[in-house]
C-alpha cells in the first residue's frame, strides 16, 4: 500500500490542540490497522508570520501542493492584528485555497441527537437536521481585482473590492452541488441576489441550464439569499444540499454551523478537480470554528471538529469509508456517554478536556 | 399647522392590503386629532412596470422626492420575474433609495412579549430581545460600479459586480449608529470582512476614528460579519445597535427580525441627511418583510409590520413622540388581548383578518 501523505497546519489558537488529538488518531490507525499514513507539520497564519515574516512559507506551499491531503487548524488571534493586510494570518488560508484551486467547500451542518438541546433554536427545529452548504471558494469577492483602498486626497480614502464570477466557476461548483444531492435527499437550493447584483443574475441562469443539462432528476429551487437566511433560522429542515458563493457561503454556513448548537463539532472538507491523469483531487480539511485565542493553551478546546474534519478526509481523499464511519461514530458514541467538553457542556454531563475527549474517541474507534 | 404630505407607494402583492390599513389610521388621526395629513398615492414595482413600463415613473419619483415621508408597501412577485433586470420591481425600491439618497437604514428587531413563544429560538433568547440595526443604504455593492455581465465568447459569460466605499459614507452612517445609541444602551457593534475585504479595511478604520473623535462615550466593539451572524443566532441580546454595509446589513436584518418571530411585525425608516437649511431629513418608511404573493389578496397579511412603519414615521419625520407610543401601544394591546393573524397565530388565541387586525389596532389608537 502506497504511503498517505498528509501534510499538517495546526496553526495558531486553539489549532495545534485539537490537532494533536487528531495525531494520536493517524498513529493509532497506523499501528492497529496499518493505514500507512506519513505526516509531515508546517506553519500557517499568525505562528507563520512570526517565524518568517509570510501566513504561509513557498516551501510549505509546496509541501500543501505535493501531499495527499492537507489538514488545517485555525489562523489568527489579537497578537497579529495588526500585522500589514497581505501577511495577516487569513491570507495563507487564502492562498492554499487560491493556489490549489479548492474551488468546492462543503460544509456539512448536522445536528448531534445527544446535543440537539444545546442548541439556541427549539429542539424540535433543529433535532435531526442534516444539511450540507456547498460553498464556492476561489472566486467572488474574495479574490476578485481591482481590491484595494484609494487616497482621494482631502482626508477621504475609497475601499474597493469585485465580485467576479465566469460561467465555468457557477457551473463546476453546481456540479458539485448535484452530484452531492444525488447521494442525499436530490434537492438542491441555489442561493444568490439576483435581484441587486448582476453576478447573482448570471449565478442563477448558470444553475439553471447546468440542472437542465444534466441534472434534472434533482429537485433545484432558487433562493434570495437574504430569504434563505431567514428560512436557515426559521425551518432549517427543509434544505438537503444549499449552493452558494463565496462570501454568502461564508455567512449562511456559519449561520447554519450555529444552529446545531455545536460550532465547536463541525468539519469542512476544501476540494479541487480530479486531475485529469490521476483523477485525484487537492484537498484541504478544516473545522468550521476558528482559532478561539481567548481558550488556547487551557486544554479546554474541543477537538471534535478537526477529528471529524479527519474523518472527512479519509472519505474523500482515501475513499477509506469505514474507517471515516467509525472515527464518525466514535465521535457519537463519546457524546452518548455523555462526555462534553465545556463548550458543549449541559447540566448532568461529564466534563472533560482536549485531552480526555481526544483519548475516549480514539479508544471507541 | 402645515399640512403633512405622504406619498403613499403601496407596490405589489400584500403591499396595498397592509397600506389600507394604514390609510384607514391617517383618516382616524387627522379625523379626531387633526394631525393634517394629506397622502396622495403612486406606483411602484411590478403594477409600475405594467402601468408604464418602469418599476418606477419620474413624475412618482418627483413626487417622492418632495413629500415629507414616504410610505412603501412591498414590491415583487413571480409574475414579474423575467422582466428585465433594469426595470424589474425591485429597481423602484432602489431608485427611490439612490435618488432620495436614503442612506440610514434603521431597523428594529424587537420581540414583541406576546409573541416570543413563537420564535423558532428559545424562548429565553429572544424574550425582551430589542436590538436595532443601522444598515448602510446608498453604497456597496448595491450600487457600485462596474456592474455588468460581459459575454467572453465560448459560452463563457462574466458576472461582476463592485463594492465602494468611501470614507465619508462610512462616517455618517456611523454617526448616525452612535446617536443613536446614546438614546439606547450606548453600545454600538460595527461588523464587516475586513479579514478578506479592503472595503472592510477601510470601514473599520473609519468606524474607529469616528468614534475616537466624537462618540467616545459609547462603547464601541468590532465583529467580522460572519461571526457576527452566528453571534445573533447564538445570543441576539449581547447586541444594542449594529452598524454594518448594504449588503451584511441586508443579510443580518433580514436574520434578526427572523429571530423574534414575527417578521410580519417589523418597520424599516429608511432616512437621508438633514437638509442644511429646513433640517427636514427625506425619509422612507416600510416593513421589512415583503410582497408575499402566494397570500396576496386574500385579506389575511399582517398589517402590522406596515403600521409599525408609521409609527415610526410619526416618531423620526414629524417628531409625535406621543401618537407613534399610542401607535406602538395599540399594537402591544391587540397582541395581548390574543388577537393574531395567521402569521402569527398559536393555540388559544383568536384569529383575525388584515382588516379586523387593522380596525382593532384603531380601537386601540
Ligand atoms: C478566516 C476567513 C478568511 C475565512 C473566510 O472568510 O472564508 C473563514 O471565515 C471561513 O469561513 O473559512
Ligand atoms: C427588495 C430588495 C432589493 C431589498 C434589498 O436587498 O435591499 C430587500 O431585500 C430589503 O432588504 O429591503
């Protein structure tokens, strides 16, 4: 069996904490299962500006670029806010994504059974939700030219930045969207503003011939995107799979995250296109939460979502499906034990650390 | 006592079942109190475009411009969907928004004590919910330009959209946020992508400064918008007032009035700057939610998000304090008394029509 390279971003804040119980994971399924996995650590966000100035070194680019898959923790804190806006610790976040064209983020936004009550929506709103947000990630507003601030002269500055999207970036990633449904409940809500922004227009007709094309066996609706956030809060149910671009895809999947009542349990997986000689795809795995400054270095983080966020990748990168089934049920038998760690934390339950919770879902595996 | 013009532009689909209601309390006010209204009505929206052709005719828009307030219904519906996108329903909105240069948009989210069991959220994280969000109107990408679809060629088209900033823009809808939160609790949140966002960057900056200069009194926290959503889902209360661009703002109002419940309730006053000599500001008053064409015409729409809107007509453009209490009053009465629509109905309470709600909230008056 060919060795698994895995290259690993742990990252600032609460990141390597919850990593390291995802390393004790990868060496427990080395030595019990021979998974053959080789792990290599580099540096992102704050930890990688301090070290040499950049969010993220060319060699570690490189290094993200050749690896099978790339696990990442979180970036940021209020050491580096102040840091120039082009090596603030966002932008090695921005790059990986940009430089290994992870167009498709998928975010899945499932609700715990043993959590549902955690959560600030009504139980019965949220108790069995399982939807995935499908977020466009190279293209829109975040990366779009010209960005930049202007000096008008007298005291007045103009901070600019584009939403740009072509044709081939709304029709891969709702190719993606579809096929995902597909293996879901085949229903598909494409979110935008068309009724203010010509990028929304364009979303909305790409998505249409795209399902026309070659996906209309899924049901596909059409949502504002100000109405689809409502709709998020007010009956969540009734999504399957959402698709979206990058900067909404960032609000309504936080959005939808929160709803769970558990930020602190939910995974992202970051993909690119199969190559076309390998089909493999670049990918990159992360939590949903961020690197939370105010808790690191306590213990007290709560590594599910970077165990999950592994989970995924053995899914999606390794095809090793079993074995991402029993990382994901591990995870829900712990919390059927009823171990929590603070953030999850409910009266009658047994509170835990990083530590702990990493140790008592490794031992469930 | 001068006269008090209203332009009346009740829209599509609810939009003149909800503004009737308000006429019938005009004629109640200038009746027994002789307030001196004189409303006159126009068109906006689909019934504009299918009356001439624009979603918005220059003699309303002149009209418009020169009232003391203007009152807006709802504009929209699926039978104006494939009209172009220049005259579309939504255009008159903004036209109206552009040229009145309606740059505050104020909208509360209040959760009515009647009505907090009906949140999809717990009851303990909306009930005596009142936050207030100050939406900038007149910039961002709503209007910035380029705005365009380009046709590459090869199938290819290119959305594009651009979001602008300046810094006076910034400045005043800031200062509008920090008075107004010297009336309230004195705490202003500012939310923005300053971490992907130049327009961010600067919007931060400015926000600082202002406050640094003239608002110091008033405490003053920043969020990244995405945080900013899952923070309103998670625990609306810890907010007082939030000031945000066009487009965040359009996406958190829509949010937070989803979280009390009752987006059938809620106003908008939508104003621009005080003239320099009259300091009369121009003002636009409408309720947050829209046309709703599937109950359209069949007398069952809360009007009560509209009359709402005249309250706060009566408060920021004619400043009677007293009549926009016994406006807010008359609603809070009809709600305790268990009066609802089918909106907003539960077991045990009595429902009622559009009108009946309407005339019930006169009775109150
Ligand atoms: C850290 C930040 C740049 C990022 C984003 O805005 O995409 C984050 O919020 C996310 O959703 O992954
Ligand atoms: C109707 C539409 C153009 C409008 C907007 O996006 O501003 C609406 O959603 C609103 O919030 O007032």
């Amino acid at each position: 069996m060919a060795t698994k390279h895995l290259f690993l971003l742990p990252g600032d804040g609460i990141g390597p904490e919850a990593m390291a119980e995802v390393k004790k994971l990868i060496s427990a399924m080395n030595d019990k299962l021979g998974s053959g996995f080789a792990t290599e650590d580099g540096l992102v966000g704050g930890c990688a500006y301090d070290a040499h100035g950049a969010a993220i070194s060319d060699a570690d680019m490189d290094k993200a670029m050749a690896a099978d898959a790339v696990l990442f923790g979180a970036v940021g804190g209020p050491k580096w806010d102040a840091v120039p806006y082009e090596v603030r610790p966002e932008a090695g976040l921005l790059r990986l994504r940009k430089d290994m064209e992870l167009f498709a983020n998928l975010r899945p936004a499932i609700c715990y059974p043993a959590l549902a009550a955690s959560s600030s929506l009504k139980q019965e709103v949220v108790e069995g939700l399982d939807i995935l947000i499908v977020r466009e990630l190279t293209g829109g507003v975040y990366f779009g030219e010209p960005k930049q601030i202007i000096d008008l002269g007298n005291g007045q500055k103009r901070g600019i930045d584009t939403q740009v999207y072509d044709t081939f970036e709304i029709e891969r990633i709702s190719g993606v969207a579809f096929e995902l449904a597909r293996t879901r409940k085949n229903h598909v809500t494409s979110m935008e503003k068309r009724n203010v922004m010509k990028s929304g227009v364009l979303w909305n007709e790409v998505v249409t011939q795209t399902h026309k094309a070659r996906y209309s066996d899924v049901k596909l609706d059409h949502m504002l995107a100000d109405a689809g956030g409502m709709q998020l809060v007010r009956w969540p149910k009734q999504f399957d799979v959402i698709v979206t671009d990058n900067l909404f895809g960032d609000m309504l999947s936080d959005i939808a995250a929160m709803l769970t009542g558990s930020i602190g349990m939910l995974p992202s997986a970051s993909l690119g296109a199969p190559d076309v000689r390998t089909k493999k795809r670049k990918a990159l795995y992360e939590p949903v939460h961020g690197s939370a400054p105010d808790i690191a270095g306590k213990g007290i983080a709560n590594p599910i979502a970077m165990i999950a966020s592994f989970a995924m990748c053995l899914r999606y990168s390794f095809g090793m499906v079993d074995e991402a089934d029993r990382v994901e049920g591990a995870i829900a038998a712990v919390l059927d034990a009823g171990l929590r760690t603070k953030d999850i934390f409910s009266p009658g339950m047994t509170e835990v650390g990083t530590v702990e919770m990493g140790d008592a879902i490794i031992a469930r595996f």
